[in-house]
C-alpha cells in the first residue's frame, strides 16, 4: 500500500513515517517545508535505512498536487500539513483559512479526480473549545475560539460533507491531545520556530539554558495545583495511532472521529516536576499571568480509540520527558544546527 504524507517533514509526520515504513507501507512525503526542513527527512532515511520519496510543493497548488498523483499510485492519504501556531492564526486569520482550509479543499479534489478516496486527518482537541467536564469523549459538543481551532473544526465538517456525498470516502479524523516527545533515537523531534509557545518545548530550551525561565501561565485554576492540565502524548504512540487507522480505513460505513490521548491529565507544576526528575536539570519557573484562551482542564477519555482502533498510549510521562530531552539535548538548535 503506497501512502501519501502530507506535511511529512514536520514533527507528527517524521516520526509516523518511521512506523508507516517499519510497518511495510510504501511512502511518499509532500512538504513545502514552511515549517519543517528536508534534514529531518534525511534522518527519518537514516533511522528506517532506506530512501524515502520526498517532493517538495504546496497542498494549495493543484499542479503540485496532482503532479504526486501521476507519478505515484496512492492508496490512502495522512494529511498533516498545516498551519498550527494559535496566536499566530488570530493575528493572520486570512493566511490560516488559505494554507489549512483551502489546501485541504485542494487537496481533496485532486484525490477525487485520481479515485483515491481515503484520507486520515489530523485534527485537535482545541475542537472541543472550553468543555463543561473531563474527560472528553467524542460525542462532546465542538466548538471554536480561534481561526486555528476554526479552520480544524471547518475542515472536520467539510470531509463529513464529502462522506455524505459520495459514500466511497473512507475518512477518519484523529483528534489529538497534547503530542510531546520525541523518537528515541533523538535524532528527530519538535523544532518550534522562535521561542516555543508550547510548554515541553520550553521547558526543554529552559533546561538546556536557552531560556532562562519558565513563565507558568496562572496558578489559580479549579485543578489539583492551580495550574492547567493536559493530557500530553507521547509522538510515537500518536503516531501509532495513524498505522491503525490505516487498518480499518477500508471497513468504515461512516466518518471514524476519535481522540488520540492517553487519558491522564498532568499539570504545567507536574510536567516540571516529572522533565526535572527524568533529565536531572532544574528548570527555574516563575508563575505568570493566565494566558488568554487558555482553558483549566484538558483531557481525553481513550476508550473509543481502544475500541475502534485496538489503540492505546503506552508510553508515560518518564518516557515523554526522557526523549524530549535526548532530542533537546543533543540538538540544541534543532534541525538549524546541522
Ligand atoms: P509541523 O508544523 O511540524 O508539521 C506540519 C508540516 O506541514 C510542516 O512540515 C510544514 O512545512 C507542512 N506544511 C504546512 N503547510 C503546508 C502546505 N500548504 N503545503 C505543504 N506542506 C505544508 O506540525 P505538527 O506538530 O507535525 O502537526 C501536524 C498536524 O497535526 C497539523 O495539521 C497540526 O495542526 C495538527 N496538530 C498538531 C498538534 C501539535 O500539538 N503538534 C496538536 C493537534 C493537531
Ligand atoms: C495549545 C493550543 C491548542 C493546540 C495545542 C496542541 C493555545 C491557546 N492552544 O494548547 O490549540 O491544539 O497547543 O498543539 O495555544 N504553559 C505555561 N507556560 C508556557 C507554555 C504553556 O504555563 O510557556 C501552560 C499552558 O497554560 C497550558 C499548558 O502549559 O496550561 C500546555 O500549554 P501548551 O503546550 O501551549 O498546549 P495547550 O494550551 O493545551
């Protein structure tokens, strides 16, 4: 089976190509490196042993697009490319609904010109929006309050328009929770542009004295400690998570939405806790102002996937901070320093 990755060099995709190739799928990357740089496909080829097809366009491009669907015969789509910073999508609203909406509308056409109707999509739990309680199951009620969180929730709607329309799209939409760490190799990982806005990322460049301090965002939420929960991932099991759907893909009689979380919600003061212990840094932390949009509580109940998709997170937050750190540690200027 040959697999077309979309945004296949960025973090998620890297280390789902390890598992799709270890797992015996053919692949073929699709990246306009917007946010990701070829090395981290040079060494995926280095961990799997093998070359990868690599092409480089855009998802908005139709020619570049249907160009992968000449070329290739592809039987199933990961689409991962997309835009994904918060702010930055409140600040230019037009270039997040043109890159992610736009280019999955795209996208889509072209796959259904060349009668390649099946297609995983990473979507998020920012679809879930505030929720009234934890743990959140699939069924809660979705909502946006961002053009990020828009954009994800638009696209959700317009896949389930095209499985009304036309019965043989076989669609499933992964919503994660919180992905952190990274393949144990520690030769691939998140790479963040800038200073992170994500916590694990900035608690690694904290660590490794890039930064000098963590700025804990509120301490008086309704949780354990004040602080927000999370429900965060390991990358590897997230990936895992993808092989599986490709396993099902051609049974479904229906949109398959399913959370991809572990179940277990940690707090901002935990995950410090948990990197210090696992890395033996300290990472100095000052708490700070809430962050705006920021919700308490955020955390996924997994039965579903473990239904559905005989998937479950196995990976713990040891592991998560261990392999965050070897990432960090040995590339303290992520991919930029090779
Ligand atoms: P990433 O930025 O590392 O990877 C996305 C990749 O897509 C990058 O390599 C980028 O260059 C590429 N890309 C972007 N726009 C493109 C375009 N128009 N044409 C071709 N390539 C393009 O991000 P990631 O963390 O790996 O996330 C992958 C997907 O998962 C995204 O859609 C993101 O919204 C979603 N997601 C991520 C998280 C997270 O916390 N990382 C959480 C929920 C959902
Ligand atoms: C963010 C995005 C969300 C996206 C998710 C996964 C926002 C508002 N939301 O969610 O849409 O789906 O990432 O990519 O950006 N924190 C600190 N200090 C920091 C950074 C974070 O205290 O420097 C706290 C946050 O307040 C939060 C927790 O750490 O409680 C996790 O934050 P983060 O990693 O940014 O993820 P989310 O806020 O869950």
């Amino acid at each position: 089976m040959k697999i077309l990755v979309t945004g296949g060099a960025g973090y998620i995709g890297s280390h789902t190509v390890i598992l799709l190739i270890e797992s015996g799928y053919d692949v073929v990357i699709f990246d306009n490196f917007s946010n990701s740089s070829k090395e981290s496909v040079a060494r995926v080829e280095n961990i799997v042993q093998k070359k990868i097809p690599l092409i480089k366009g855009d998802i908005r491009n139709k020619e570049d697009v249907e160009n992968i669907f000449k070329a290739h015969n592809i039987d199933a789509v990961i689409h991962f490319a997309g835009l994904k910073a918060v702010g930055e999508s409140v600040e230019q609203p037009l270039r997040y609904y043109d890159n992610n909406i736009y280019g999955t509308l795209v996208l889509c056409e072209v796959m259904q010109k060349y009668g390649c109707k099946s297609i995983v999509f990473s979507s998020s739990a920012t679809v879930y929006g505030d929720p009234l309680s934890t743990p959140i199951t699939e069924s809660f009620p979705c909502s946006a309050t961002n053009p990020y969180g828009r954009s994800k929730l638009f696209i959700e709607e317009m896949l389930q328009d095209l499985y009304t329309s036309d019965k043989a799209w076989k669609i499933v939409l992964l919503r994660y929770f919180n992905p952190i760490g990274a393949h144990e190799s520690g030769t691939i990982g998140e790479d963040p542009n800038g200073i992170p806005n994500n916590l694990m990322p900035y608690i690694t460049q904290t660590a490794v004295g890039k930064l000098s301090c963590l700025g804990v965002f509120g301490d008086d939420y309704d949780t354990h400690d004040g602080t927000g929960v999370r429900d965060y991932i390991h990358v590897v099991d997230l990936a895992e998570g993808h092989i599986k759907a490709l396993e099902v893909i051609d049974t479904l009689e229906e949109v398959l939405t399913v959370n991809l979380g572990t179940g277990i919600g940690y707090s901002v003061l935990d995950m410090v806790k948990a990197f210090e212990e696992a890395s033996g840094k300290e990472v100095p932390f000052c708490i700070a102002p809430r962050r705006a949009g920021d919700i308490a509580k955020c955390y996924a109940d997994p039965s579903y996937a473990k239904e559905v998709l005989q998937w479950e997170a196995k990976k713990n937050i040891v592991q998560m901070c261990e392999d965050s750190w070897r990432w960090q540690q040995n590339n303290p200027n992520g991919y930029k320093g090779s």
